[in-house]
C-alpha cells in the first residue's frame, strides 16, 4: 500500500485544495450573508420603463427591476439608450434615478415613451455645452455620474410635468420652459426655473 506524501506548501503558501476549501467557504458565507428578499419585494409588481432617445431615435421597453432585484439585462438597455449621444460612452445609470422615473411616469399617468433629451452626459460633452451655453449647464453636473435626465412627456404640459416631479421629492427638479423640457436628478432637493 503505497500512502502519498503530504505535500509542504511553506510558510505563508496555500495548496490547491487549501485555496478550493477557502474558497468554498467564503462563497457560503457570502450566500448566507447575502441579503434576503422580503415577501413582499418578491411579490411586488415588476417595475418597467418606456423610454425614447429623441437623438438617436431609439426606443426602449423593459422590465429593469422585479422579483425584489435589479434586473441585469433591463439596466443594460437603458444605459445603452442613455449614453452620451455626442461620444457614445455609456455609464451605468444610478437604480434610484430609474425609481424616480418609474414613479414620476406612473404619477402623471403616462402608458407612451418618455421622451429624453439628454440621460448621461461625458465630461467632454459637458464641457463642450458649457463653452456654448454655460447658463443652464453645471460644471459638476449630475448627468455626469449617470444621476440625471432631461425628459419630457407626450401630451402632458411641462408645467404638470415640472409639478409632479417636485412633489415625489426625489432629488433636483429644473424647468427648461425655452428648450422644452424637466430635469430630475438624485442629487439634493432642489429647483430653479431657467430662461
């Protein structure tokens, strides 16, 4: 009977079967220490968004959060509709800004596309909108870490539009009467009217 020699790893090194066991381990302690999903978020209705980038001209619906979790596929479609449309960089869209959207779109009644104007903006392109018309853009803005959006609603009034925004107090509301259209952002309650 012929029985294998331990094999010595020295000091501060770990086997394959050490690193297979840790690993394990942790990948257990991690599904234990994962949050659980209430109930009620499993039951809750999934939440969809219809969005339509007036620059590019496409178009998108889907499901982006349910079963109490984000929904991987979803977000990519909206950050992929959402990207800069001068340089084409994407950037994930913060969650929040979306429930925002979801809630405002559902507060006004409306079952169509929202219209966007402009979702993330690069630090290039926001620079290049400063140097043209620095009033109404920020030099720190939102639309740069994907907190932002310039939005209308077919057949709703902006001023309804800007109204219903303030009362979920979700964040910066800007009424863009000139261009025609509503910011909303995830940054600090806030509003100011342009033009």
């Amino acid at each position: 009977m012929t029985v294998a020699k331990p094999t010595s790893t020295g000091a501060g090194k770990l086997g394959r079967r050490e690193l297979l066991r840790i690993g394990l381990a942790a990948t257990a302690a991690g599904m234990i220490m994962a949050p659980e999903v209430s109930e009620a978020a499993l039951r809750a209705p999934p939440r969809m968004l219809t969005l339509l980038n007036l620059h590019t001209g496409e178009r998108v619906r889907t499901e982006y959060w349910s079963k109490g979790r984000y929904q991987r596929e979803g977000l990519r479609e909206i950050n992929h509709l959402l990207r800069d449309h001068r340089t084409g960089a994407t950037h994930p869209i913060d969650p929040k800004l979306l429930d925002l959207l979801h809630d405002l779109t559902r507060k006004v009644g409306n079952r169509g596309p929202v219209h966007v104007i402009s979702g993330y903006r690069s630090p290039e392109s926001n620079a290049w909108l400063r140097e043209r018309d620095g009033s109404g853009v920020a030099q720190n803005s939102f639309h740069m870490q994907g907190k932002a959006i310039d939005l209308r609603v077919p057949g709703l009034s902006l001023r309804n539009l800007q109204r219903a925004a303030l009362s979920l107090r979700g964040g910066g509301v800007g009424y863009y009467p000139d261009s025609d259209f509503v910011h909303v952002d995830v940054g600090p309650m806030r509003h100011w009217v342009s033009g």
